[in-house]
C-alpha cells in the first residue's frame, strides 16, 4: 500500500488490495483493508484435539477439516463491491 501511495496508485480505485489475516491494524490504516477474518479459536482447539488423537493413538491417518472464514469488506476494495462492475483493462 505504501508503494502504490508513493507511485500515485489509488486504492481502490487503480487496484484492489486484499489482506488474509485480520490484524488489529487492518482497519487503523488508510486505505482500511479489507481481509478474510479466520476462526482462530477454533482453529487452534481442533487442531490441538486432533493432535491429542494422533498422540494417543485414536486418529491414525490423515483427516480434512474445514473452519469458516469471514470477508471483512474494508475500504481497498469497497468501491468495487458497492455496485461498480468489474473492468478489465
């Protein structure tokens, strides 16, 4: 984002910015970004119990799970997501 600023590249307008984490400092900056919030709680006790399985010898191969994770529209991308169609150039 700071590039983009020092090059004269606006965001949202010239590109679109998107972040995968959700950190505090996501919404503390300009322009706020927009970022996929993950279940981090979750994550962290399934993957423990999972863990505890494997340890204990009750789990003996490998498993797929799946957690939900949450668009959190900020302003990097909030023009386009307002009605503006997507152009391709």
């Amino acid at each position: 984002m700071k590039d983009c600023k020092e090059n004269n590249i606006n965001i949202p307008k010239d590109v679109l910015i998107t972040g995968f984490d959700n950190l505090f400092v996501s919404s503390h900056i300009y322009p706020s970004l927009t970022t996929i919030a993950h279940p981090i709680k979750e994550i962290g006790k399934v993957g423990a119990d999972v863990l505890m399985d494997f340890i204990s010898n009750k789990r003996k191969r490998k498993i797929h799970i799946k957690s939900d994770h949450k668009l959190i529209i900020r302003n990097s991308t909030k023009k386009r997501f307002r009605g503006e169609k997507w152009k391709i150039k």
